[in-house]
C-alpha cells in the first residue's frame, strides 16, 4: 500500500467518526497495516479480479448489518410492534439505503473497480451498496470482532438510522410492507406472496377505490388504498399485523 493510499484511507476512518482517538486502529503499526489491510480488502470489487475482495466482508457486513439495525430500532424505538419494527428495518439496511449512505459518506472515489464495474453506470448502486456493506463487515472487524465490533457500527450507523427513521416514521406510506413480507415469507420457505385485488368503486380520488387480499400458506392478509399498490401495501400490513398476533412456538 503507498503512502498516499495508506493517508487517503486514514482521512476517511477519520471522517466516520473513527480517528486516532477512537481506538479502532491498533498502535503497533504491523498490526495497523493489517488493519487497513482489512480496509482496503471492503473497498476493492470483485470485478477488479483481486485475490482479495469485498465479498468476504460483505458477508459479514449483511449479518452484521441486521443484528446492528435490530438493536438500534430496540432501543430507540421500543414501542413500535414487531411488524413496524421488521418493515423499519428492511429500509434501514435495503440496498438503496446501503447506496445512499455510500454516497453521504464518499465512499465512491475510494472504491478500487475493474473494467467492467467502472463502466457500468447503471449498475453503479448496486456496487456502491456491496462495498458499503463490506465496509460494515470491516468496521465490525477492525473494531474487535464479537469483542467490541457491533458497538463501533452502531456508533458509525446510529446517527444515520436515527435520520432515516425519521422520515420515515413521518411518512407511513413510505414503508415498503409488501417487500417485508415477501423476505419474511420466502426466509420461511413459504414462497411468495399471492394478491388479489378488486375495483370497489369508480369514484376518482376515493382513497379505498381498491380492495385487496394477500395470502402466503395459512397467512392472510386484507387491505384498501385508493390505489391497487396503496391496497397491496395495506394487505400487507395486514398479514405482518396478524403475525404479530401469533402465539410464540411452543406457546
């Protein structure tokens, strides 16, 4: 690694929130080289054809991810039931956040692409949000793994999530039920969710014009909107509600 590459990757730990005070990087400067090694390893894409690249850590990030996000909506929003809390935080770590974070954070000049990726415009979210996620599993690493790791990500993330939980607590339609349970329906091996909709009425602007109801295995769900997606979306509420409502296995 140059010395110009080795400042550039210092700068940005730095801009996280994770300068020489913070204590992610270690003092023996081996072990600080390996550190950045880590780094560098989140930053750098497959498509570069490096033997080591972002896809290790990006598993890691994923898990990481999801335990980080599900303890922050615990603490900061205790109330919410376990359907609203499952839909908040399939926003707070989809692909798009992921992308829009890498961008917050100019992570994008930092990347090290191969040819193909480079030129790739349209495509470009989706490498952003990887390498965003990789950069989690390396935040998590280099903070000390199961010793320490998941409290260097929550405070990297938290001031991030508690913005975006923000809007969009204030804005209810933004949640996208629908993808919720459609993850929690195929982690299950229950396939798909299957809705059927219907025209009530053909007043314009009526805001339950539609009626719709969603089914996946014994778990049904209905709804209305004054949209055929409003009315899907509220289905779908439905379904996640009524899972709420189940007795615990065993129970």
């Amino acid at each position: 690694m140059t010395p110009q590459r080795r400042q550039q990757l210092l700068a940005f730990l730095e801009s996280l929130g994770f300068g020489a005070a913070s204590g992610l990087l270690p003092a023996e400067p081996t072990a600080a080289r390996a550190a950045l090694a880590t780094l560098e390893e989140a930053l750098t894409h497959s498509s570069t054809g490096q033997p080591r690249h972002h896809d290790r850590l990006e598993f890691l990030g994923d898990a990481v991810l999801r335990l980080a996000a599900a303890e922050f909506l615990r603490s900061a929003h205790p109330s919410l039931s376990v359907g609203d809390t499952s839909a908040l935080r399939a926003q707070l770590v989809s692909d798009r956040w992921l992308s829009e974070l890498a961008r917050a954070i100019a992570l994008e000049p930092l990347l090290l692409l191969g040819p193909m990726a480079s030129g790739d415009r349209a495509g470009r979210a989706t490498v952003l949000a990887e390498c965003c996620e990789a950069l989690v599993g390396a935040i998590y690493t280099l903070g000390g793994g199961p010793q320490g790791g998941l409290t260097a990500v929550q405070q990297w993330l938290a001031p991030h999530w508690q913005a975006s939980a923000a809007e969009l607590l204030a804005d209810p339609l933004r949640h996208n039920w629908k993808s919720v349970l459609q993850e929690w329906s195929q982690g299950q091996g229950m396939g798909l969710p299957a809705y059927h909709c219907h025209e009530r009425s053909r007043v314009h602007g009526d805001p339950e014009r539609f009626e719709c109801r969603v089914e996946v295995a014994d778990l049904i769900g209905a709804g209305r909107g004054g949209s055929r997606r409003q009315a899907e979306q509220q289905a779908a509420k439905a379904a996640l509600e009524a899972l709420d409502l189940r007795p615990a296995p065993g129970c």
